[in-house]
C-alpha cells in the first residue's frame, strides 16, 4: 500500500467485477492495472478503482 491506497505487487479484491488480482502497474496514480493470482494471463484496468480493497500487501504483509 502507499498512502493508504493499493499498489504495485498488493494483492486486492476488486468488488466491481467479484474478482481476486494483483496491482501489476498504477498509471498517472489512478489508473490500476491489475492481473489474476493465479496462472498469469491477461492484464486489465480496474473500472472503479475506489472499490478495490487490499487483501494482503506487496510481500506478504512482512
């Protein structure tokens, strides 16, 4: 997290799509690519970035 928000390497909940991901970039500071945890795959952009949730931070909350 940085500055109470998600970022890069968090994993979060992203309750408008009901999805588990991991911040994979943050544009221009608002803009969330995120990515699945498991198997990799595509990237997408958060729709409302205000409605992602931290589920466990970068490094495993250490």
């Amino acid at each position: 997290m940085k500055d109470g928000k998600p970022w890069v390497g968090d994993q979060v909940r992203d309750e408008a799509t009901n999805r588990k991901a991991i911040v994979t970039d943050v544009r221009g500071g608002s803009v969330y690519v995120l990515r699945h945890v498991w198997g990799g795959g595509d990237t997408w952009e958060a729709e409302d970035p205000e409605k992602l949730t931290v589920t466990e931070p970068a490094g495993g909350g250490e």
